[in-house]
C-alpha cells in the first residue's frame, strides 16, 4: 500500500491507495519526497484535462526523490539515488514510477526542496522556447503570465541563452520580480492591451502564450516576420480572432503546444537535453527555480487554491516525505 491524494466530489483527501504491482522493465520507481502544483493539475480535478491514456489518474506532473526500485533495462540509476523526475501523472503519493528516459539525477548541489521545482517548468521551458520556437540567439520573446512558475523559468532561461524577453502580468509586485529575473521589458496588463508598450520595445519574434483568446489577435500585432506564437493554454478561452492576412504576409506561425501527451521518447529528448544544456548553469548558480512556497501535502487544497488566485510567484510545492 501507499498513500497519494485522491478526488472526491471535487474535494481532495490523503489516503490509503493500491501500490503499482510490477515495474516496467524501462521504468524506476521513485519514492517521493517533494512534488509540486501545476494549473494542469487544477485542470484536471475540475475535469477539463484528464490524464492521457494509460497514465496514472493521480495528480502530480514532477516529483524529487529516491530511486526505491530499478526496472531490469535501467542503467546509470541505483537504488537509494536522488532524482527528479517529469511525469504524467501521479505525484501526489508517496511513490510513483515514471520512465527512466524522464528522470534525472537532481543537480549538484541542490537539496531535494529545490529539485522538484525543475522538472515540469524547465522541460516547457526548453521545449516551447528551443524546439517548438527554435529559437536564435538575440530573437526576443513576449512571455504573458510572466509571473508563474514557468513564467519566472522562461525568463531566466531565455536570458542566459541571449533571448530578451518582454513580460506582462497583472500585478505590479510580480513585474518587479520578473525585472530583477532578466526581463527589460514589462507590462500590466490591467493597464490595457500591451501592443503599443511592445512595439516601443521592438517587437518580438516568438510570444509564449498561455492565454489564448482575446490575446492572439493582439500577439499578431507585434510579431516581426517570421514570428511563432507558441500557444500553450486557454487561460482567456479556446475561441480566438485571428487575422489571417497578417499571418500570410509576414509570413507568422500559431503552434499549439503541450508537454504532458507528447511520447515517452519525446520527453526524454527534452530531459536529455535539460542535462546537457541546462543543469550546467542550475548547478552553476547562473539560475534557479523561483519557489513561492510550500505546503505539506494533506493541505494539497489550500496550495491549489493558493495558485487557482494568482498568488503564487514562482512555483508551489508540496511536501510528502522527508
């Protein structure tokens, strides 16, 4: 037996579940001290994002632990190492086995808190930033929501690889933390719409959009030639204007973008390419995960609201085991 959170006529509780009867030969098990609050995770429990199939209806899309087993393909893992690990779901237990292609040794130096602030926000990161918008160095980036968990990520990121990044949010707190993060450029967006503050900046190659709806249009607007708006919510609904003769003539790109569906193989590229690229400078100290806070995990309901009220900068995390 283990215990994760179950979902209950919505409400959430800590308790007795069947353990996984048998490891896949390519898979690890992970006992989990650390994992943390994604808005997928608020998606699902309102039953707007269920799990791909055959993933774990568990939330819980990245933990940080130690290997508790190891299946009989495995290698370059042991028992008793400490790891992070991006998942599709089940975080929220005290065990889970994910693919090994999807686990990484957490990064020198980091306690196993930190770690589990890594693994879902920097793998969007890269893949949204370097493999879907192939980023060059010196393109700029418009990055809305820019104070969240992988908002604060991308903006680091972006910075270290030469990318300038614009930033909006809605408070005035989290635009200050985003300029001290690297953005030399920010708007608010209860000021009214960010077009004409953007074009004053230069404009953009790529826009990281979480909000889809109203903003498209207004996206378009300040997109050079060539420009990828990279669509990765529906925070402002699933319905958009989209002017199609400025996509034609500057030739622009709307690309929908998710993480947690993509293959197993398709993940352990993004994860093979975090170790390469980015754990260097994680280990480094040229940047870190932003955490907002943290929440044992029988209060999985007060973090969740915490984050579904917008007050969270940088990432929630629960605590599971010591």
């Amino acid at each position: 037996m283990m215990k994760a959170i179950k979902i209950t006529d919505g409400s959430l509780s800590w308790e007795d579940c069947e353990s996984y009867t048998e490891l896949p030969v390519d898979h690890v098990e992970i006992e989990v001290v650390w994992t943390a609050v994604n808005r997928a995770d608020l998606m699902q429990r309102a039953g707007a994002y269920p799990p791909p199939p055959g993933a774990s209806d568990i939330l819980g899309l990245e933990v940080s632990g130690r290997i508790a087993a190891v299946g009989e393909a495995v290698t370059g893992f042991e028992v008793g190492d400490e790891v992070c690990a991006l998942l599709t779901g089940g975080g929220y237990a005290t065990r889970v086995v994910a693919p090994a292609a999807q686990v990484l040794p957490i990064p020198k130096g980091f306690s196993l808190k930190k770690a589990a602030a890594v693994p879902e926000v920097f793998a969007t990161a890269w893949l949204n930033l370097y493999q879907e918008a192939d980023l060059q160095p010196g393109e700029r980036v418009l990055l809305h929501a820019a104070g969240s968990g992988l908002g604060t990520t991308v903006i680091q990121l972006a910075t270290a690889f030469g990318n300038p990044v614009f930033a909006t949010a809605g408070d005035e707190d989290k635009l200050e933390v985003c300029r001290k993060l690297g953005a030399t450029g920010t708007w608010n967006r209860r000021d009214g719409s960010f077009v004409d503050a953007v074009k004053s900046w230069g404009g953009v190659d790529m826009v990281l959009d979480p909000v889809g709806g109203s903003y498209i249009k207004d996206d378009q607007k300040v997109l050079s030639a060539e420009g990828r708006i990279i669509l990765i919510g529906l925070l402002g609904g699933r319905s958009a204007d989209v002017d199609l003769g400025l996509m034609l003539v500057k030739r622009q790109r709307l690309i929908g973008s998710t993480l947690r569906s993509r293959s197993v193989a398709d993940k352990g590229r993004v994860m093979e390419a975090l170790y390469r690229h980015v754990w260097p400078l994680l280990v480094a100290g040229q940047i870190e995960p932003l955490i907002d806070s943290s929440w044992p995990i029988q209060e999985a309901e007060e973090a969740m609201a915490h984050v579904a009220a917008n007050k969270n900068t940088g990432k929630v995390l629960l605590k599971v085991a010591e």
